[in-house]
C-alpha cells in the first residue's frame, strides 16, 4: 500500500444521499472524506454540458419546500431552484391542467369519467388515506378496478406512479401508494435549478469542505475494509495510486450490492446477501434528451396517458432557459417498461419511447432532434429498488450504512427519498457518537 | 490501441458520450465505439459509472477483462 488516509466517517460515492450525509456531519465537527469515482460530483443528480445544453444525468426536476429543501435550509447550504407551476395530463390527446385542489377529481373528469364513477373512486381514495391504509399485498391497479372499471382512470393513475414511483399500477401495493401520498403529498411543488441539478451536489459539497472535510474525485474504491465485523475503512485508487483510508464509520452511496461486493470478505450473513438478491429489483428507466427550436406544448412538465411507455416529457428550459443555448430548448422524454420484471431491452426501450413520442406529438421527428438517449437499469438503474422493495440503511457489517435510493424510507421515492436517506444516517452517526463521548 | 466496451457490463445510460472530445462514441441501450475517431484519450474510462470501458486492441472485450 502506497498511503495511508484517515478521516471519522468515509463516505463512497457523492450522489445526494452520501452528500446529505457529509454536510451534515462536517458541519457537526466530523472530518470527513467523500471518496467519487468519477470527475464530476452528483451521480444521478448532475448535469452533463453538450452541444451547449445542460443535459441531465437522472435527476430533471427538484421537489421544493419539502425534505431535500430542508436539508439544504439546515446545513446552510444554497438551494438554488426556480419553482415551476405544477404538472399538466395529456388525456385523450388533449392538455388538462391540474388545479391545486381537486386535482385527481378534475383528471378523472377530462378523462371521461361520470360523475358517480368519480365519486366512488374518491370515496375510497379518502377513506384509504383518512381512515384505514388498504392491505400491502394487494397492487394498485386491482384494488382501483373494485371502484372503476374505466380504463382511461386507470391510465391516469398508471402515468402518475410509473413517472415518479417507477412502477406500475398492477405492481405497485396500494399501501406503499397511499404511504407516498400521505409522506411527500404526491410532491405537489417542484422546480428546476438554473445551473443544473449538479449545482445542488456543488453546493453541498461547498459545506463540506468549508467545514475541513475533503471530497476526492477520479477515487475508485477497490475494498471496504472490517475486522471481527467491525468497519474500518477501505482501499482506494486516486492519481494511479492505491491508498488505505482508515475510518470508524463508512457511509456507502454505492448501492446496496456494490456494497456488499466491496466488503464481500466482512460480510458472514448469508441470509443478508440472499435478501439483496431476491428484495431488492431495480427500477429501469429510459430517459431521452431532444434538442428543440421551440417548446412542443405550452407547459414545463407532462404526464403523459394512455401510452405504451413514455410517461413524462419535461421542458425544463420554458422555467430555466440556462439549460439550453440561446433560442434553443430541451426537451427530457422519460419512459419506463410495463412490466419491471422482464427482460430489459435498451435499444428496444428507446425505440418504444420514440414510436411513443411520435404517436402523441404530431410532427415530433422534424421538430425535435435526438441528443442523447440514456438507459439506466442493471447495476446503474433508475432506483436501486423499486419503492416498498428497500433494504435496510445498516449493513451486517458494523458502522457500515448504506446511503441512497435502495435504502429509502417507505413511502418515499427520487430525490427526496435518498435526501432522507442521508439525514437518518447522519443522525444516527451523531446520536451513536454523543452517546459514546457523552457529549451532549 | 482504442477505448473497449464490455457490453456484459454497459447499462446504456450515455454518460460516454458528451465527455468523448472526438465524437468516437453513441450510445443507444449500448456504448458503441467508432474506431476510427476514438484515439485512446481514455477521457471516457473515469465517467462509466460500471467500469464497462477499457483500453484494448479487441472492439468486443476490454484487456485482460
């Protein structure tokens, strides 16, 4: 071994959930070092220049006033994020705005829905949200059927989870549904940030290194190291040499099982890797980048129905034109298979969010050019698992903690999910520390 | 020598493709490179979120992988 490092907490990997985690612990005195593989900071949540546009490399729009803007608010750390105005359905080929109350009322409507059929459907969306959470086992779509047997109702919903839950109705539990909307309200505030999403990964790593923290790009990790199952640091490479960091605590926003690959000789629990494997599925997203001379449709964001993949089309340059070249605009298509389960086929995924795309916009192939075309599944998915399919944040490996969107808390999903991901671990660091220093 | 993709391990998710300062590279559901642009810059290696480029004379496999 060339080097030797050593920090309290070593955090692999600088995606928002290892970030939130460092900011707040540097600020409450721990050294810290993030360790990133690649140059640019963010992971999922960053921003790639090309062609003059700030192209996105998972993360299009932020939820604002919720938990990611808490953290930002309480580490002091810059949240740049211009709020756009809320989403808008494509039902039966036509644009319907949602107003901010009655929303899945006024949808249901546009859909074609009568109004007893609304009614009953509403009725039983209070009754699961105020009263009584309906049965885990039992997915989305089959418990919605008991009320409706309309189908462009069930697109409606079906747009909305496989958008922001990346999952489908007839996969998705009615219960971690319900746990959503009751935890993040649906996200119903979201915006976009002028620099880019990685200027949120920038400004928490501001924090951390102006509270004496450290944050090394181009720093593979090789090896978490532990001893009696006990963490004690990890192997590296950076500037073509390999050097041994020694840490008590390792915060890994790698995935659950790169995790668990990277500490592969501390971890016994055989029964820990088997529920990695058969828990945890990770959810495939496609997400295609469109350089356009001028917006497609007169909103930032849709939620498409009724399609066989395609369920959002973003303009994120109608609310932050910075993301674009003078005159220009982009355009974020995001799709997702109807089956999570199958076979992943990316060239075929694309190809169905195009035909999509050109079946729902007419004209689209002229107006739009392709810039980038990313498929994010396997081991660099769109969620490291889908929601209601996490695994815990402790490792079997003491001091080991999983960060990220394959530890959320239930009912969370995205950017807010993993945000939440590392507070709690970061709290959990502190609270372990006050007690073993008997600070208080 | 030329810039290799493991098509065992590339997930398709493009972030090859802004950073190639050649234009050696498309990316649809799979890294492709085009040999005769990449010019082994390696630029491409640190942004692979799976380590599925390498460096290697075999378009199909990387080196030693």
């Amino acid at each position: 071994m060339d080097h030797r490092a050593h920090c309290d907490v070593l955090i692999l990997g600088s995606g928002m959930g290892g970030l939130a985690a460092a900011a707040l612990l540097a600020r409450d005195g721990f050294r810290v070092i993030v360790a990133e593989k690649m140059p640019r900071l963010g992971g999922r949540c960053s921003t790639m220049d090309y062609n003059g546009f700030k192209c996105i490399t998972g993360v299009v729009g932020v939820e604002t006033r919720g938990v990611v803007q808490g953290l930002f608010d309480r580490v002091g750390a810059g949240f740049d994020v211009k709020e756009a105005g809320p989403p808008h359905y494509l039902i039966n080929g036509q644009i319907c705005q949602v107003p901010s109350r009655g929303g899945m009322k006024h949808l249901m409507m546009a859909a074609g829905a009568g109004a007893m059929e609304v009614e009953t459907v509403m009725n039983a969306i209070t009754g699961a949200l105020q009263w009584r959470a309906p049965s885990s086992d039992v997915p989305l779509g089959d418990w919605l059927r008991q009320y409706t047997s309309n189908p462009r109702i069930m697109e409606i919903f079906q747009a909305l989870v496989s958008a922001v839950l990346f999952v489908n109705v007839n996969e998705l539990s009615v219960h971690t549904y319900f746990e959503f909307l009751k935890k993040l309200k649906g996200i119903q505030r979201f915006g976009y940030a002028p620099g880019g999403s990685i200027s949120l990964a920038r400004s928490l790593a501001k924090v951390v290194v102006d509270h004496g923290g450290e944050i090394w790009t181009r720093c593979r990790v090789n090896a978490i190291k532990s001893r009696n199952n006990i963490v004690r640091g990890a192997t590296v490479s950076r500037r073509g040499k390999n050097l041994s960091i020694k840490a008590p605590v390792v915060i890994s926003n790698a995935g659950p099982k790169e995790t668990a690959r990277l500490a592969e000789t501390g971890i016994r629990d055989q029964y820990y890797l088997r529920e990695l494997e058969q828990r945890m599925t990770p959810a495939r997203i496609t997400a295609l980048q469109f350089s356009m001379d001028e917006p497609l449709f007169e909103s930032n964001h849709l939620l498409v129905t009724g399609t066989q993949s395609l369920n959002s089309v973003y303009q994120p340059t109608m609310v932050c034109p910075e993301w674009a070249p003078d005159g220009a605009h982009l355009l974020v298509a995001g799709s997702a298979p109807r089956n999570s389960l199958e076979p992943f086929d990316g060239k075929r995924e694309i190809e169905q969010c195009l035909a999509d795309l050109r079946a729902v916009f007419p004209g689209f192939e002229s107006r739009a050019r392709l810039l980038l075309a990313g498929t994010f599944q396997g081991a660099w998915p769109g969620m490291h698992s889908l929601p209601g399919r996490d695994m815990d944040r402790k490792t079997p490996v003491i001091n080991l903690y999983n960060v990220g969107d394959g530890v959320k808390p239930f009912g969370y999903t995205g950017l807010p999910g993993v945000v939440a991901t590392g507070i709690d671990v970061a709290e959990e660091v502190m609270g372990r520390n006050r007690i073993l220093t008997g600070a208080p | 020598m030329m810039v290799v993709v493991n098509p065992l391990k590339c997930t398709g998710c493009a972030f090859c493709v802004p950073v190639c300062p050649n234009r050696a590279i498309s990316s649809l559901g799979l890294a492709e490179i085009d040999k005769d642009r990449c010019v082994a810059c390696l630029e491409c290696l640190d942004f692979c979120p799976v380590t599925a480029l390498g460096r290697g004379k075999n378009r199909k496999e990387p080196h030693g992988s």
